[in-house]
C-alpha cells in the first residue's frame, strides 16, 4: 500500500472549501434522491419539480423563504396526501451517501493543520441535518451555506460572504467543487480552485496546487 504524500510545509493555504453535493455526498443513482420519489410517496419527479423547485427553490436557497411554508401549499396544490415533514425526512434520508474515503483524506489533512470548512448550496434545514445529524459537525470547523450567506454560488457574492464571516484572503483558500461554473467563480474572486473528479488524491492535488 502507497503511503500518502505529506501536506507540504510551510502551507501555501490556510483552509480548504468543500462543496456537499456532488462532492462529499454522492448519489449512487444519477437521478438522486428522488429516483423513486413516485414508487415510494406516489409522487410524480417531474410534478414536485415544476410546482416546488422551478417556482419556489430560489426564494429558499437565498434563505427569503421557509422550506415547509412553501413545500407544504406546493403539495396540497399538486393533490398529494403526502406531508411536508414525510417528504423532507424522504429527501434528507436519501441524499446522504457519504464518500467515506474523500472524508478520510480531509480527516487526514486536518490532522495535519489544514482548516476544513463546508462551502455549500442549502437551505436552512438541510444545512442543520447535515451539521448534526450527519456528524459533519465532527469533521470540519465551519459550514457556509446560501441561505445563510443570502447567496448562492457561482455568484460572487456567495464567496465574498465566505471571505467576510472568515477573515481569510482569497489566495488562502482552495475549494473543491464538481461543478466548473463554481470552480470558474470561485478562481475569478481569487481563490485557488479545482474541479473534482476523484481521479487523484486530495493531498497530491495540493501538493501540485502549492507548488
């Protein structure tokens, strides 16, 4: 087995910004969370998106609405007998695949002095389960979410925000996204960024990076 490179010193970055989805949770089907929405609840995918998502997701990612004042009309509209609160426990429950060997290698360069922080697109709820519930609580030192901030990414308000509530300069931070426009935004304010595709190993990405 190859050891795993050291971090290199002096560290060239102070914290590392880690997207959720897509990145640290991964859905092993590629229709997500909701893959048998209707199986399951009886609800049609292609329904809760147009009644739910296209109209009101914007207002609550930006942290300008409640997930369940808005979900809970959304569902009487479209005639369901499911409940909010069913629905949402549905959705968080199904969209928490871990990839349990990314998060050991931050565990590992955290141990080594890296800040490990959360750079994600949420809402208010789901940012607090993935916190506490899911234990992320333990593995890094702060989660930055888009209801919080008021932004979502790739506007540059959203990292602006981040650099704000942290005090770190643009050129102290590396962020992993597996979105190019959030990675392109996140270059363009500054930050040292790369898509991520897991064909490498996060050290050896920032070793190449700090170079």
């Amino acid at each position: 087995m190859n050891a795993m490179p050291s971090y290199p010193g002096p560290m060239r970055f102070k914290a590392l910004m880690v997207d959720v989805d897509g990145v640290l949770i991964v859905h092993p089907d590629p229709k997500g969370w909701s893959a048998n929405l209707e199986r399951d609840l009886g609800l049609s995918r292609e329904t809760l998106q147009a009644e739910f998502f296209t109209q009101h997701w914007s207002d609550i990612i930006h942290g300008r609405a409640d997930l369940h004042a808005r979900l809970g009309p959304a569902l009487a509209k479209m005639g369901a007998t499911v409940s909010a609160d069913t629905l949402v426990r549905y959705w968080f429950e199904r969209d928490a695949h871990i990839d349990q060997d990314l998060l050991g290698q931050l565990a590992e360069l955290r141990e080594r002095g890296l800040v490990l922080h959360l750079a994600t697109v949420q809402e208010h709820e789901r940012a607090r389960y993935l916190w506490h519930t899911l234990g992320f609580e333990r593995h890094f030192d702060a989660i930055h979410y888009a209801a919080a901030l008021g932004w979502a990414k790739p506007a540059q308000g959203f990292f602006a925000a981040i650099e704000a509530r942290t005090g770190f300069q643009p050129h102290e931070l590396f962020f992993i996204d597996d979105a190019p426009a959030n990675v392109e935004a996140a270059i363009a304010r500054g930050w040292s960024a790369a898509v991520w595709n897991r064909r490498e190993r996060l050290a050896d990405l920032l070793m190449e990076r700090s170079a």
